[in-house]
C-alpha cells in the first residue's frame, strides 16, 4: 500500500500535490473528531515503508509512522472539533468542517484532495471520497496515522485531568466501564452531550 500508486496516477495527469484526509474519533462519547490532511513527497528515496489503515497497526508502529511522516511529508496538518461544536452541528458536519480546515492549513495548497469514505467537502480543488481509503491510499493512510496518534495523546492528557473516566485506556469510546463512569459521576467538559442521552441523568463534573 506504500506505494503510493493512486497519487502517481493524478501526478501523471498534471496535478502536482495530492493531499490525503481522514478523521478519527467520530464515534467516541467524549473528546474531539481529529482530522488530518497530508501531502506526501512521490520520490522513491523518500518513501515511508508500512503506511496503512491506522486501526490495523500497533500503537507502537504508529507512532514511528508519524514521526517519519512529520519528518517526510511535504506539508501536513492536523485539527480538531470539539464537543461543544459536535453537538451543536452534528458529527458528520464537524468531520466535514474538520477535514476542511486541516486541507486549508496545509503549507502546501493542494489541487487534489481524496477523502477517506464517502465525504464531500467545501474545497476548491477537485477531490474524490474513496471508500476505505485508508486501506487504499497512501496519503490517506497516513493521514488516519497522524489523527490517530494526535487523538490518543490528546486522551492521554484529558485522563490526567480527569482520572475517574479511563480516557487512557477507552479514548472516549463507549465501553462498559466508561458507561458506568458517566453514570457515577456524571459527564465532563469533554463530553458529547448528544452522544450520552441513554445513560446521562444531567449531572456534569465541575
């Protein structure tokens, strides 16, 4: 999957730099959506060898992945919505917003875009959803690498703030200890509202 075979294809018909997008975190009770957008360089010499779908790989590989990948890309960003903006807009346009703001705070200007999915955004230059792209797609696949480890961290640092949670070891993801947490003490700053109806009985954690 690193070879980056998709990219070539758009270079070979006159597009210079192709950017990757992908989300992760669309599903979690609590934390942001994380979105990043990447560029990487097509000379054989700078290849990253092992880029794939980030939920297919160690935690460990993936962040030797993104460093390699900060190190390589020609341009990349990352950016997040939080809860607040999630349950105010929805899910899928505060992923849509966010895949948008990481494209255009790219250092590179695009004039390609492909979005992991089936995810039309409000961009200029053309671009193309393709489903699993993570999977297919070089660019795309390190741009799910970048959010993943950009979010775990981000989770990491949220659980020392509030340790009752778990956030280190769940990201935010509805498991049954997490559940449970939310029953006990009620919700935090960080937490989807609009996720949480079933089992919130309105307390928040001050």
């Amino acid at each position: 999957m690193d070879l980056l075979t998709i990219e070539r294809e758009y270079f070979a018909k006159g597009f210079s730099a192709v950017a990757g997008v992908d989300e992760v975190g669309r599903g979690p009770l609590a934390g942001p959506v994380v979105c990043a957008a990447v560029i990487l360089p097509l000379e054989e010499e700078k290849r990253i060898a092992g880029i794939d779908d980030s939920k297919k790989l160690s935690a460990k590989k993936r962040e030797l992945l993104a460093s390699q990948i900060r190190e390589t890309a020609r341009a990349f960003a990352i950016c997040e919505v939080g809860a607040e903006e999630i349950d105010r807009i929805n899910i899928l346009q505060a992923t849509r917003l966010c895949m948008k703001r990481a494209v255009e705070s790219l250092g590179v200007s695009p004039d390609m875009v492909l979005t992991d999915g089936n995810m039309t955004l409000e961009l200029s230059c053309p671009q193309k959803s393709i489903v699993k792209g993570d999977a297919l797609v070089c660019s795309i696949g390190a741009a799910s690498i970048l959010a993943k480890v950009y979010r775990d961290e981000l989770m990491r640092e949220y659980a020392k703030e509030f340790p009752e949670y778990g956030f280190e070891k769940h990201v935010g993801y509805g498991t049954a200890a997490h559940i449970q947490a939310i029953r006990e003490y009620g919700i935090c700053r960080i937490h989807r509202k609009t996720f949480v109806t079933k089992f919130w009985d309105g307390r928040v954690r001050t």
